[in-house]
C-alpha cells in the first residue's frame, strides 16, 4: 500500500480525521470484499494525484467496528469525506476513477 | 484516432475472458472492452466478481474463490497478448462493416473500429421493483452477500429467491446473521438439489413459501419485509433488519437492441455455434443463454465464439 494512505484504527481515528488539515477521505473496507479490492488501485493513485487538495486513510471494519457502525456503514467500499471532523460527502460503493473524482471533487 | 482490430470482445467474465485467450492464441490481437469498475455485476470480472467460493468449476479440486478465477483468467488473456481495456462501450453500429464501437460519450468518432464482434455482456441481477428498495439499497438491502454480510451479525435477515445464488448468499450469510430467512414466491425451488440439501439442514436457515414481497420497511435503514402470500392472499410483515435481493437476471443487450435478433426473453439467438443473426458478429455467456448460466459454460461459449470468428475471419480473407 502506498505510503501516502493512512491507516486508521477506531483507536486513531478521531484523532486522525479531527486534526486533519485537507479535508480527509476516509476508505471503509474490508480484506473480503471484492469491490474493495477493485478500488484500491484507484485511490492510491487519488492519493498521490490530489494530495494537494485532500489526504486519504483506510479504515479495516473488520477490526474496527465502533466507527464503523458509528457512521452507519452498512455497504462497503464506503468512502467518507471528512471536512473539518464533520461528513460532507458519503459514496457508497466502486465506481470508475473519473465518477470518483467528481463526486469528491464536487464537495471538497 | 480509432483503433482498429480484427476481434472487438464486449465482455470480461468467464465469456469474454476466454474468447480473448483463444483469440489471443491465434494471433487475432483482441481488443477486450472489460467495463469499469463498480459494485454491482456491471464490472470487469462479472458476475463471479460479487461471488465466493465456486466449488464446480474443473480443475479446482477443492474449489476457487469467483474473483480469483476472474484474476486469473485475465492474466492469462494478458499473457498471450490480449488488449484489456478498462472502459465500457456505449455504443455500437453493426450496420456496417467494419463495425464501431464507441467507448466514450465526449466522443463523436467511434473509439474501435472491428473486423468482427464477440459479444459477451452477460447478465445482471433483477431488483424487486417493490416500494421502499431504491430508498433502502445499502441501507440495508443489498444485492451482494459477499459484501455487506458482514453488516449483518447477529441480525435476522431475508434473502429473497429460490435459485443457486439464493441459497449460496443464504448460506453463506448465515456465517454472520441470526437467522435467515429464504422468501420465495413459489413452494418449490428452482436450485440444484445440493444446494436445496445443505440449506434445508442448516439450522439457521427458514423458508417463506409462496411468499411475494410487497414493500421493503423502514426509513433510513431496512426495518422488515410487507409481504402477501400468494395462495391465500393475506399479507404479514416479516420483522428483518436485513434485505438480499437473488431472484434472478435479466441480459445485458441494450448495445444490440434492434440490431441483432433476440429471442422472446430477450436473449441474444445464436446458432450454429456463436452465430449471431448479423454476419461477424458472435455472442457468447449469459447474453445468449438462460438456460445453464454457469461459468464454465460461459467459458465454453467463448471458446467457441473465439474459433467462429477466427473461421469466420479466414472465410473473409483476412
């Protein structure tokens, strides 16, 4: 995994996400799930491409289920962007790079 | 600016997969039009991309997971030199030849141009069409097991359909739910007997017989099924916090609608072989067939539809 993604524990995460200074998307993922797996190569790019604009961390529900169920994940991937610790934008499951951007894009 | 090609595949499951690889092998340098990535059928891979274990393909003696075939089976397109491309078309002329395709809405030049076409689309899964399932998909209603099951431990949950792929998602989710619940508007199933077996003997597992979903409850998350019983009329709620939708597919043709002839399901004709009703163009997997569905089926009629073309080709003096 690329370095530029930050890997956040439900011990972390408030931290993390609460201090960030670009807005934060957050991958909610898991190690079964193929959708998951289809966009991992996507948002290491995102990663590096936009890192001006917002930084990305992965969150495994798996280990970490009090966030999860905290932010009523219920379908995974889920991404969730984070500006300022408050949602402003929730996509729910995989999508090409270019659908991916815009919808982030359109709430940054 | 358009790329031309001898054999255009429409397609990257089992189908698509395996016409590249043949024709791949016989030096036809196939492009392959995957599809993009998404969380549904509609994705490079297919359908056994949103399965888990596939216990009959040949060769896997003790079974192989659907996306892990689907990787492997795109490695081996890759290696005898197949052209992969990540894309989808959406549309296709085969009025003429050669035909076009364009994978691009921005563009009004096609993006291929095809000596011949083999199409391998394949299927999706039907949703219910009831009340309450757009508002409540990923809220609790789901269309793939291997995905959000998780999200449902310790729950009771409804799986709706009588075919293999309920009861796979069936058994597979009582990994993770309370109880599950089989909805099936009939009182028999349509599934192999193995898998009618193992689901009956499963102590989590229950059936609704004769039952039709009306609406799917709730307001921001899945709260129970409104369902009618469709021998005696009455309706009842089923009290499920979980919602997974099986009850069967419907082809992806829209590409060739009005272009190639289909049958009175909307399934692609072909014959002889991967023949289609317009010269040069093949089909092959589940666009063309409801009646095995299976992914070594699939894999066989791509196969054929890679030797079709390849014959067919050599007929036109390539």
């Amino acid at each position: 995994m690329s370095d530029q993604i930050t890997t956040l524990t439900d011990a972390t995460f408030d931290e993390v996400v609460g201090s960030a200074e670009k807005p934060i998307l957050v991958d909610f993922w898991a190690e079964w799930c193929g959708p998951c797996k289809t966009i991992a190569p996507i948002l290491e790019e995102l990663a590096t491409e936009q890192s001006d604009k917002f930084v990305i961390g992965k969150l495994d529900v798996d280990a970490n289920v009090a966030t999860a169920t905290k932010f009523s994940v219920m379908s995974i991937p889920t991404l969730l962007l984070f500006k300022d610790g408050e949602v402003v934008a929730r996509l729910v499951g995989a999508k090409p790079k270019g659908a991916l951007l815009q919808e982030i894009s359109a709430s940054l | 600016m358009n790329h031309h090609t001898e054999v255009l595949i429409i397609g990257s499951g089992p189908a698509g997969l395996t016409a590249a690889i043949y024709a791949a092998r016989a030096q036809l340098s196939p492009v392959v039009i995957e599809g993009e990535p998404s969380s549904t059928t509609d994705q490079p891979g297919g359908q056994l991309m949103v399965t888990t274990e596939v216990e009959n393909f040949p060769g896997f003696v003790d079974g192989v997971q659907g996306p892990d075939l689907m990787t492997s089976m795109r490695a081996q397109a890759l290696r005898f030199g197949a052209d992969l491309r990540v894309t989808k078309v959406h549309k296709l002329d085969l009025s003429q030849r050669p035909f076009r395709a364009w994978t691009s809405e921005d563009h009004e030049a096609p993006s291929f141009s095809a000596d011949s076409v083999i199409l391998a689309t394949g299927a999706r899964s039907l949703m219910l069409n009831v009340p309450g399932e757009d508002r409540l998909l990923s809220h609790g209603l789901s269309t793939c097991a291997t995905c959000d099951g998780f999200f449902f431990r310790g729950q009771d949950i409804a799986v709706i359909g009588g075919g293999d792929s309920a009861l796979e998602e069936a058994l597979f989710l009582t990994r993770f739910a309370r109880t599950v619940t089989v909805v099936h508007r009939r009182d028999e199933l349509r599934a192999s007997k193995i898998m009618q077996e193992r689901s009956r003997a499963h102590d989590k597992i229950d059936f609704a017989w004769n039952t039709q979903v009306t609406d799917v409850l709730g307001h921001d998350r899945v709260s129970g099924l409104r369902v009618v019983d469709t021998v005696t009329g009455e309706s009842r709620t089923l009290d499920v916090t979980g919602v997974f939708v099986a009850i069967g597919h419907v082809p992806n043709t829209s590409l060739v609608e009005g272009q190639l002839e289909l049958d009175d399901n909307g399934y692609v004709i072909t014959g002889p072989g991967t023949y289609t009703s317009v010269e040069g163009v093949f089909a092959a997997g589940d666009v063309q067939d409801h009646e095995y569905r299976q992914a070594i089926t699939s894999a066989g009629s791509g196969a054929m539809a890679a030797i079709d073309a390849e014959r067919w080709l050599e007929t036109q003096g390539r």
